[in-house]
C-alpha cells in the first residue's frame, strides 16, 4: 500500500515539476528582445539596400522595444553579407534585410551558404530601379537613348555588381530591348552614382531612392523606372517597363526580405514576423517608403519561400543562361 501510494507521489511529483518547468519555459521564450538587435546589410551605405534598412530599423524598433543597430557588410555582390548572418548565432539578435542577391551566389556557384541555412520571416517591400544619365546627357528621353544604344552596340552602363538584381534587370532589359549594352559593375548605388557623374559610365542602373535627390539637383536625369512611377513617387510621366513593353512581358522585380539564420527558435521568428507584419501596416512606414521611392508588399514567409523563391530561382537561372553568366 505504502508502494502505490508512494508511487503515487513521484507521479503527482513529477507532473508538478513538469507544469512548473513548462511554464518557466514558456515565459522565458516569451523574452525575446531584451537587448539591441542587429540588422544587416549586405551593400554599402548610401544606396537603396542601406535606405530600406534604415527605415526597416526604425519602424522595429517601435515594435519590438528595443534599439536596432545598422550593419553594413558589402562585398561579393551581397554573399558576405548573407554569409556574416548565416554563420551568426541563431538568438534573433541579427537579423537582415536581404534580396534576391542572396539567391545569385547559390545560382552561380559561389556561395558560402545555402538556402537551408537562412530562413524567410518574411516579404516586406520592393525597391524601385531607374535608369538614368547625367543631366548634362544628350539623351532627353528613353527613347532616344534606345535609338543611340542600338546604333552604338557596347554602350557600357554601371551597376550595383555582377549578379545583383539590379543587374539582371538591366540585362533583362537589355534582351526585352534588343540592345547590346556592357555592364561595369560598382559596390552598390553608393559606387554606382559617382561613377556616373564622374563620367566613368554614360547610364546606369540606380535605386530610385538615390537617383531622385540627384535628378532635383539636376545632375542627373532619370529616363526610365521600372515600376510605375507614381506607385514609388517619381514623376507620373516617366516611362515604365510594363507599359513601354507590356505587362506580359517579365521583369526582375527587387523584393526586400526579412531574414534570420536558419535554427533561430520558432518563438523569436513568429515575434520579428509580427513586428514585420505590424510594420508593413503602419501608415507613416508605408508613406515613408515612398518618400524613399520603395513599394510596400507584405508576404508571409512560409509562402514567399515555398513558392514564390524557388519560382524567381528558375526564372533567374534562365537569365543567367542567356546573359552567359551559367552555362
């Protein structure tokens, strides 16, 4: 008798213990942030992957209470960047603002990382892309540049670096186009701009973000957007690629993802997918991304990565075929 009840109270015992220590687990989860958290970027300060971080930095921290400090690790065309946040401790105190850059190494060989290391929280926004000249350029419209850039095969334009997403538009743009124009690739818009002005490229492709202030200066003078214009606040009569082409024609949109290392808890993801979710919602961030010429479009994570990634990977891998960047 004595053994069963005994028995009994090892049992009752270690059920308590359970509760207890399940709730203590369950509250110690919940204190996720406690500390400063860091959000990287793979590009250099200036250009339109460091805006989209500043501002993503901003609106966080309203949600999740604590500071977020700006990381900027470029190089690679992004792969040190993703490589510095996959290889970091998965505590959700580093964090990133990536794009479709980290799926470029993995296309073309020379990643130091896989998509199985990092994991999507979620899709926040679009960056915008132009194509612009300096102000001083002869080419008043897009049109008129196209006319010169077909009878002048080899023009050379600049870019954010071999493989970027701004890149493969331009490239894109150039087989939509029928034209033959030579990337010179540059360390992100902050390269990119100055080697435009300085004369070291006739076009380039550049973030809206950092071709705007530019083109009010005069000093630039923007001939393209590839999104509509007034959707990411450029002036309504810029030519856009869907409506000179058509919107059956593709495109390589730029989306900017939030993401983390690949074993991060699933509670610290499900808070930062929250705080993402609640971001992308805010008024004053979604009029703050057009201030800096970006588009909001939020997308959970899970989706983005089941189907819309391993879609843009083929769709990418396709490009990288016919620019000759993969054989």
């Amino acid at each position: 008798m004595k053994r069963v009840r005994c028995s009994a109270l090892v049992c009752i015992t270690s059920i308590c213990l359970s509760f207890v220590f399940l709730t203590q687990s369950g509250l110690a989860a919940e204190k996720y942030p406690t500390r400063p958290i860091e959000i990287v970027c793979a590009f250099q300060p200036g250009g339109a992957a460091d805006m989209t971080n500043r501002v993503w930095a901003k609106y966080l921290e309203k949600y999740l209470g604590v500071s977020l400090m700006l990381v900027n690790k470029p190089g690679g065309g992004g792969v040190i960047g993703v490589t510095y946040l996959a290889k970091g401790s998965p505590d959700g105190y580093r964090i990133a603002n990536f794009s479709d850059h980290m799926l470029t190494a993995i296309i073309l060989g020379n990643a130091t990382y896989t998509l199985d290391d990092l994991r999507i929280v979620a899709q926040v926004n679009l960056i915008a892309n132009t194509v612009a000249v300096r102000g001083d350029a002869p080419w008043k419209t897009y049109q008129e540049f196209v006319e010169y850039a077909k009878k002048n095969p080899g023009v050379k334009y600049g870019h954010q670096g071999l493989g970027s997403s701004a890149h493969l538009r331009m490239e894109n743009l150039n087989r939509v186009a029928q034209l033959k124009m030579v990337g010179v690739p540059f360390k992100g818009d902050g390269e990119t701009v100055p080697a435009l002005l300085g004369k070291h490229v006739p076009v380039a492709v550049i973030g809206a973000g950092a071709a705007k202030p530019q083109a009010d200066a005069g000093k630039l003078r923007i001939l393209f957007s590839f999104e509509p214009p007034e959707d990411v606040g450029l002036d309504s009569s810029i030519p856009y690629f869907s409506a000179v082409y058509g919107k059956s024609t593709p495109d390589i949109d730029i989306p900017t993802y939030l993401v983390v290392p690949k074993k991060t808890p699933e509670h610290i993801v499900q808070i930062l997918k929250k705080a993402a979710e609640k971001m992308a919602k805010d008024p004053d961030f979604i009029k703050e991304n057009q201030k800096w010429f970006m588009r909001v479009n939020y997308i959970d994570g899970e989706v983005a990565s089941k189907q819309l990634i391993p879609a843009k990977i083929n769709r990418l891998r396709a490009l990288y075929k016919e620019v000759g960047m993969l054989k």
